[in-house]
C-alpha cells in the first residue's frame, strides 16, 4: 500500500511539473521543440529533444516530434583534429491521418566550426563532413576485398593492418581517420567506428570508387609443376607459365 501512494505521489509531481513547464513555454529559450534548418550546438538539440519528451512522453518522440535527435548506431560523434562531426536525424513523416512532406533528413554537426550540413541521406552528410574537415580524404587507397579486414573479432586483422599502415599517409594514421573499403554493390553504408583509428570505414561503392586491385596472388602448391630431375652434367629448372616466380 505504502509503495501505491509513493507511486501515486511521485506520478502527481512530474505531472504538476510537466503542466508547470507547458504553461511557460514561451520562456523556453534553447533550440526549437519542433523541426529546424537552424544551426544549433548538439548540446542544445539534446536538450530540446529531452525537454520535448518531458513535455509529451517519450512514446513515439522521433516521429511525434519530427525533431533533431540522435540515432544509437553513431555514438557520440567522431573527433579528427580540431573537428568534431555529430550526427542527427528527423523523421518529417505526417501523423496519422494528417498530411506532410514525409522523408528522412540527416544533419551532420561540426560544433568547433559552427558548421553543419543536412542532406537526405547518412552517406552524403558523412562525406561533407570529411570533406569539411579531413582534406584528401577522397584520394585514400580502397582496401581490397580480398584483405580481410577482420578474423571474427573487434581488432583489425594482422595483414589488413599491414596494408593499410604500409599504404596509408601518416598524417591519416590519427584518432578519427577514415579507411575506404572494397563492398560488394549493395555495401553502400558508411560506417562508424571502424576504422583502425576509430573513424568511418567508408564505402567504395557508395563514392563510386573503382574496385581495388587485387593483390599479387600466391600460386597454389597444387599447380606447381612437378619436378623433373636434371640429367647429369646438366642443371636444369623446370619452366612454364605455372610455375612460381
């Protein structure tokens, strides 16, 4: 019973103070509570969108509110050097039984240099920010496909470090630094974190990148052609396209 009326009482307040904050909302001086193209800090576009789910309830807010927020998946943003790139997203889609523009945006926030871009998709914002603060970016090799990057587990494996660190700028071998990596032609993502240096391993079929070429291949002992052995007074080696150079 005591639980029951804490509960209620604790209920009672939030509610007292929920119908207190929408009574002064044009006290309310932080990012706007709905959709903006406006240039706000991510701080203030948390605020707002926590301060909008206080006001209305969490159920639903992406949509309900149609406001900036951030999406799991991207963590707290990428540092490289004195850039820092946030990544938003707000869902335009109507309410029920109402009409609207509809659509997806993306807002890619780079708050040391007051600078943001917002696009239609992740892909295209993640690239103006690299193009915004990681100049040569687009020049990077393509790690090829036949490298894999990965042995089952988080840490790169140890030839894909090798390539890369072998062919990549040094000055691009920092915290935040970007990889570009051979897809197959539905790998389009970008992705977060996964860089050797925390950054994007970006997709070479989403750049529209030519495919990397394909390291010098071993030939396999199996088509090595048998050894002959040499007559005597003659040393002799066996000749012939297959053989291994």
């Amino acid at each position: 019973m005591t639980e029951h009326v804490d509960g209620q009482l604790a209920f009672d307040f939030d509610e007292m103070a929920r119908e207190e904050a929408r009574a002064r909302l044009d006290e309310w001086d932080g990012a706007p509570l709905g959709f903006t193209r406006d240039y706000f800090t991510p701080a203030q576009f948390d605020e707002a969108f926590e301060h909008w789910k206080f006001l209305n309830g969490p159920l639903g807010s992406w949509k309900r509110s149609h406001m900036w927020h951030r999406e799991g998946w991207n963590g707290m943003g990428t540092e490289f050097g004195q850039h820092r790139g946030e990544i938003f997203g707000a869902d335009l889609d109507p309410d029920d039984g109402q009409e609207g523009p509809g659509g997806q945006l993306t807002q890619m926030i780079c708050e040391p240099c007051d600078w943001h871009v917002i696009t239609e998709d992740d892909n295209t914002a993640v690239e103006a920010w690299h193009d915004h603060a990681v100049p040569g970016w687009r020049d990077l090799p393509v790690v090829p496909a036949a490298i894999r990057l990965r042995d089952g587990g988080a840490s790169l494996s140890k030839l894909a470090m090798t390539w890369i660190t072998e062919r990549y700028p040094e000055h691009i071998q920092v915290p935040g630094a970007p990889i570009i990596t051979e897809r197959s032609p539905y790998g389009t993502r970008h992705v977060h974190h996964y860089s050797p240096w925390g950054g994007y391993d970006l997709s070479h079929t989403a750049l529209e990148r030519p495919a990397a070429p394909e390291p010098p291949a071993r030939v396999p002992r199996r088509e090595l052609p048998a050894f002959t052995p040499a007559s005597p007074g003659r040393q002799t080696r066996p000749t012939g396209p297959g053989l291994a150079r």
